[in-house]
C-alpha cells in the first residue's frame, strides 16, 4: 500500500464507470463508491473509494483478468497525476491501495497505468483515469442544493432531456475567468433516479459557487440551478450566434454559501380581510432612487430604501404595498423577464450581493408588518428572460427545455411560454411561492399573464387548469392573498375573461380602468359606471366585489397625470384627454380642469366596491411625458410631495381611505349591496338614462343597512353625484330620515381647502332634503346623511 500525504492537483474531467457499479452510501463517509472503466485495449480497471481511518479516504486499484481481454504481463505500475510517485499493482489480480489523510474533499484522482514494457494504459477514451474523491451517489429529494450542518452537500436536479449532467464548482474568489475549479460528471446508472439528477459531497469548503452543463460533457456553459436559494458569480459564457448575430453571454451560478440566517422575532402578519385592502403598487427601484428621496446611495432604489418610507405609506391610508417582480430579472429586458424564482434581485439588497438582497427584503418585510402592511409581490411564472428569440439559456431553457416550456409558439408571442400546467412546472412554481411565504413572510402574489396560466401543453385553454386549482387549495398558499392580472408584458392584448377562481381567486379589474376613463371624458353609457360603482357584478356575481381589484391607471400605460394631460392619435388605446390642449400647459383653465378629472379619477376609485390600487406617483403628478412604455418610468421625484397640488392630492387619497374604513358596511363589503338599498337618479331625481349615449350625469343613492348595534358613525345614507358633461347639473337630494341633515363631504369642483370636508364643525356644509345642489361641470359630489354632526370624521 502506497501512503499520499496530500492528494494529486485536482483534474478536470472526472470520467464515472462505463458500467453499472454498486451505489455507494447517501454520504461520502458512510460506506464506498465503485467504478469500473473500460481501457483503450479492451481490459477494464475497477476503483474502489472508501472513507479511511482517521478521517481520510482510502482508493483501491484492481485490474482483474476478463476473459478474451488481453493478457498482461508483469509489472504494472500506477501514476497518480501531479506525483512523481509510480506504484506497483501486485498480484495474480494486479490490485494497490492508496491513502489519503485528511484529505481536503471533494476532489479527483487522475492516474495513468504503466506496463512492464513502460506502454501507458488509458481508458476506452484514451484519457487518464480519473475519480471523484469525497463524492457519493446523494438523494433525488429535495430538488436544488441542501446544506447540512456537518458541511456535507446534496444536489438534486430535474432533468428528463439530460443525457448527461456535470456539476461544476467554483472557487471562492470569483468564477476565475469561467473555468470551474472542480467538475464531476454524474453517472446515470449511479446518480439518477427517474428523471432527476443527484450526488453528495462530504463538503464545499474552498469552493463557492455552482452550476450545471447539461448535455455532452465538456460542451455548453453552465446553467443556473433553478432551485437556488442564493445566487453567486456571474462567469463568462460562449458568445450567442443567433440568427446571424453574435452576442455576448453570461452564466449565473448558484452559492454554495448557507442562506443569511434571520431572526423574525415576533413578527406577525396582518391578516387584514380582503375587502379591508387599500393597495399602493411601486417599483423597488423606481420608488427611491432619485436623490429627491435624501436616502444615502446604498439605501436608494433598495428593499431598504422602501422600509425608509414606510410612513409615506401610512400617511396614505394605505394597508398593503404591491410590489412589481422582485425575482432576479434580465436588467435589459426589465423585471417582467424573471430567469429564477426562489431569490430576490441581488441590486435590491445595500451591497449588491443576493445575502444582502434577502437579509434587506426580510427586513422590509418585518417592518411593514409591524405598521399593519401588507407586502404583496407581482409574479410572473408564464415566461422567463430565456426564449427562441435571442438565444439566451440561463438556467431550465437549456436543462429542460421540452419539460418546462411549451413547444409549439403562441400567435403574437417572441418569448418562450412556460408550461406552467405541466407537473415539473407546477412543482417549481408551487415551491416558489411556498418558499416566498414561509421563507420571507409574504402575504401574497398577484400572477402577471394570467391567461397563460390557464392553458395546456399545447397552447390550449384548460376548464380546470391544475396549477391554479392546486395555489387554490395548497395547504401553505390557502391564507394569503392570490390575484390574477390579465396585463401581459408580451405586447398580448390583455382581455378580461372568465377565470377559473373557486371562490379563492381575486383579479385585476381591467374593465373598471376603461369604464372610468371612458365615462369621464363622457364616451360611456352611464350603466356602465353604474356597474363598475357597485363592484363589477358582471364580472364578479358567483366571488363578491371584494375579489375585484379597481385601478384607474397602472405601470404600463399612461400615469394618471398623463391621462388628463396627453390624448394624441398613438393613444387611442388608453382611452385618455387632455383636457383642451396636449401636453405641458400653462393656461389655468385647461390645468384647472385636469387638477378636477384628477380628483375625479381618484374619488370613483375609492367609493367604487372592490380594492382600490393606486399606482406609483398617483398621489404625486408623476410623469413619462406622454409615454406608455414601460421602459420609459423614470424614479419618483420626491421633492413634488412638498407642493401644494400634492399635498392636496395626498390629503384627498387619505381622507377617502379613512372614509373607506369608517364606512366599511359599505366600501368594505365582501358581499354586493342589495337592490332595495340602492336607487339611481338622474337630474332632480328623475330617472337615468341608462341607453342614452349622450347622458353623462348619475345619482347614486346608498340607504344604509341599521341595526340597533349599529354604530352612530355608520348609520347615515350616502349621495353621490357624478358629472362628465360640459355643462352644470342639478341634483335633488332625496329626504333624509327624520332628524337626519345632509352634509356635504366631498365636491371635486371646490377649491381646497374646501373640496373635501375632514373638519369637526361640519355646520357650514349642509343640504336640506329636497333641496337642488348644482353639480359643475366634470366634478363629482358626495353627502352622507348624518342626525346631528359629532366629531366623526
């Protein structure tokens, strides 16, 4: 027995037996791994690798006699690579052991055999032999890298297409130029079971980060573990040749490092019901990278910059933030282009680095919670970066394309289209969200490209699709909140259609954006505000208005500013006005009429049943100049919050939240009102016509529902008002109970500070029954009936 002190320089290209060989242990340590090669003269040569006494590792050598193989003569001799050691395999079955103490595992043993007449021996590939060493054939189960507290190391892979698979492991210092310290190619016969891939390694200390090349061994570069929990390098790939042009390309690995440990301490998620919700959505980036916003470099445009202004959140009546895609994303095609789903954008974390990206989120996370916000992500599981269209393969396009995506191209669309129905799919995307919960305490998703996620393997549309009945009933996902959004960020047109929701599913309301728009600059029939008003029973009659998400404007199209400001031929689709002149103006009529239909916008969106959402800048003018595209957002200026047009606006947006909770019998119904306590009128309580194109003004007459348990604060009825005409209206209030007095709450058309009514003395704003109350031109008025006027607002 030859005794190695230190083992040989570690080779690339481990080679596994060309047979079966008997399975080794789950770990390295607990018993051997066996391999037989066959020679380039027809002979085999099995190893044998166990772990020795003393915490090294021992190989065995053995070169037995096949029948018909060739005969051998004396004198056999093995050269381990990098030693100038040759040992001698002696026997009638030629055999030597070697020793390894304390050998820094994993790592190969590349030899060479030398006959007596000094002719090298190879294998059947003319290569040196070569095994791994600290490797065993590990578990299927769970998928992606598990870490245990000894230091040993489990990869698990899903891959039907795979013909073969190599791990490859990288130093800690970086990815050295794109070549992998380590790479252990995994056998078939030894580290598959089913469709999955998998091996153990003792340990990873000295290496820190990892991929996978799928396919031939040696070819492609390697791909990102799908289930990674922490992202690494970023190493130099194979340029892309893709129609003719060449592009440059990178590889992202997975780390090897154990996820940043959190303590959560007493954290506590909100819980709030449904109907409670009044919803913020923004950009981590976007949202505080202006220096306008006084946060320090690494702070802006970071999870942690959006903790630093949780305040401006409650300041808005605001209960839960939705955040636009988080994933890790193509920076060039934008965050609706995710390549992994199990770690946040490492350029949201203070340092850039995927640690600081999770350690910054949780933090964030824990603070809204703590001010009684929810955090809810957009996702997007119908597409990744990856696609046809320009080659790119980051991570499951090129370990299994035909299992995760779907064949056959969709009409209009350039991205590869996930089979998200597909069991492997629908197991990576339940996981995800499932890690997203318990991992980092969200509270729920709302799916981007909704209708994709209902179709087949084929492109087909399902009655049932699998996937959304699974989020549906899933035992972890059940409490947190699950919306589909039919906006899709392919250039689809995004429709509304009948969902498959199980009473679970809420959605993103995109009738009530063009029903609204349309009706303030008077091209819509009064029933269908009339609709949307009372939470959009069309559309959700079997869940409830509390699963209808209202917006007015969202992150693709035109800001809400934008849509009273520019009404050109490019944006038809946008259903938009600019109020008399396009563009930036000066003229105080068209400005004071776009303050108005601001307002206007803002007050449907909260006295509408169903959640309101406001968009990023709403509360604050925020501009694209015109644009629709996305990629024309440019970061919130921070500064205009400290004008008078926005500090208005932002009172307005609270005060409406406020009255959204202290009247929540009827803004805050997870059922839809009764026909008896409604009625509608148009001018001096006639009766609206509800066919007449040209009618633009409707009363809206809420009675209130009143119990003897009733609170005081919640017992009067509302009238609401609603003129798109050019021209004043005249509105009728219908008497009061006896006792009662209308107060007038809210007139859009009334400078500030009296357009919306928050004091205590409320004398000065009312209306008598029967009387006649002008409606102005493009303005909206509410009352609430009240029997004596205490401090209720």
């Amino acid at each position: 027995m030859a005794s190695l002190l230190a083992p040989p320089a570690s080779t690339r290209g481990i080679l596994p037996p060309r047979r079966p060989a008997p399975r080794a242990a789950q770990t390295p340590r607990a018993g051997r791994s066996c391999y037989r090669f066959r020679t380039d003269d027809d002979g085999v040569v099995d190893v044998a690798v166990a772990a020795g006494e003393g915490g090294g590792y021992t190989v065995g050598v053995e070169v037995p006699p096949l029948p018909g193989a060739p005969r051998r003569g004396g004198g056999l001799v093995l050269r381990p690579a990098g030693s100038a050691e040759a040992v001698p395999l002696d026997g009638a079955c030629p055999a030597a052991e070697l020793s390894f103490r304390a050998a820094p595992a994993p790592f190969s043993l590349s030899f060479l055999l030398t006959d007596g007449e000094g002719a090298e021996i190879r294998t059947h590939r003319s290569t040196p032999f070569c095994v791994p060493v600290g490797v065993g054939p590990g578990s299927p189960a769970p998928l992606g890298l598990s870490l245990s507290e000894g230091g040993a190391a489990n990869f698990a892979l899903y891959s039907r297409s795979a013909k073969g698979v190599v791990l490859c492991l990288y130093g800690r210092c970086g990815g050295g130029g794109g070549k992998p310290a380590l790479e252990i190619e995994l056998d078939p016969y030894v580290n598959r079971t089913g469709h999955v891939w998998h091996v153990s390694l003792e340990s990873v200390e000295g290496y820190g980060s990892y991929g996978f090349r799928c396919g031939l061994f040696g070819m492609g570069h390697p791909l990102l573990d799908p289930y990674a929990k922490v992202i690494g390098d970023l190493v130099a790939a194979n340029p892309l040749h893709v129609k003719g042009v060449t592009a440059p390309s990178m590889s992202c690995l997975g780390s090897l490092a154990i996820p940043p440990s959190y303590n959560w301490g007493r954290d506590k998620r909100p819980c709030l019901p449904l109907e409670k919700l009044v919803v913020y959505r923004a950009n981590v980036a976007l949202f505080t990278k202006d220096k306008s916003s006084g946060l320090p470099d690494n702070v802006a445009g970071t999870f942690s910059g959006v903790t630093a202004k949780i305040e401006h959140f409650r300041s808005l009546g605001v209960n839960a933030v939705l955040l636009e895609p988080v994933f890790q994303f193509d920076q060039v095609k934008g965050p609706y282009f995710p390549y992994h789903f199990f770690s946040p954008m490492d350029s949201y974390g203070g340092e850039g680095s995927s640690a600081s990206a999770i350690t910054a989120m949780k933090d964030m996370v824990k603070a809204m919670h703590r001010n009684g916000i929810e955090v809810l992500l957009e996702v997007v599981f119908t597409h990744t970066a990856e696609g046809e269209a320009d080659g790119q393969m980051i991570s499951i396009s090129g370990i299994d394309n035909s299992s995760y995506y779907i064949a056959d191209e969709i009409a209009g669309c350039k991205s590869g289209i996930l089979n998200c129905n597909s069991p492997v799919t629908q197991n990576l995307i339940l996981d995800s969200l499932r890690h997203w919960v318990i991992d980092f305490h969200v509270d729920g998703f709302c799916f981007i490209n909704a209708p994709f996620l209902v179709r087949g393997p084929r492109g087909e549309y399902l009655s049932r699709p699998p996937l959304l009945e699974s989020i549906a009933f899933d035992p972890v996902l059940s409490k947190t909140k699950i919306i589909a959004d039919p906006w899709s960020p392919l250039g689809i047109s995004n429709v509304q259609f009948p969902f498959p929701h199980w009473k679970r599913w809420a959605e993103m309301n995109t009738r009530f954006s063009i029903d609204v728009r349309n009706f303030l600059k008077g091209e819509a029939l009064i029933s269908d505000l009339a609709t949307r008003l009372c939470g959009s029973g069309d559309l959700f009659s079997n869940r409830g208005p509390a699963f209808s998400f209202n917006y007015v404007s969202r992150n693709s199209g035109l800001t809400l500013v934008d849509l009273v400001s520019f009404s050109n031929g490019d944006l038809a689709s946008e259903s938009s006005w600019n109020c008399g002149e396009e563009g930036p103006s000066e003229d105080s009529v068209v400005l004071q009429k776009r303050l108005r239909q601001i307002r206007n916008f803002i007050f449907i969106l909260f006295v509408s049943l169903g959640i309101p959402i406001l968009n990023m800048g709403d509360e604050c003018g925020h501009s694209s100049a015109g644009s629709t595209s996305y990629k024309d957002r440019v970061p919130l200026n921070w500064k205009a919050l400290k004008t008078s047009f926005v500090k208005e606006v932002t009172g307005f947006i609270s005060f409406l939240a406020a009255l959204r909770s202290r009247r929540g019998d009827i803004f805050q119904r997870r059922e839809f009102l009764k026909l008896e306590n409604i009625s509608w009128h148009g001018n001096n309580l006639s009766e609206p016509r509800w066919e007449d194109p040209t009618s633009k003004f409707l009363c809206m007459h809420i009675i209130a529902e009143n119990d003897v348990n009733t609170p005081e604060l919640t017992k009067g009825d509302l009238y609401i008002c609603f003129n798109a005409n050019e021209e004043p209206a005249s509105a009728t209030l219908p008497a009061p109970a006896e006792g009662s007095v209308w107060l007038r709450l809210v007139d859009t058309s009334l400078a500030l500070p009296g357009f919306f009514t928050a004091e205590s003395n409320l004398k000065v704003h009312q209306v008598l029954g029967y009387s006649s109350y002008e409606v102005k031109a493009h303005s909206c008025v509410l009352f609430e009936s009240k029997r004596d006027l205490p401090q209720f607002l």
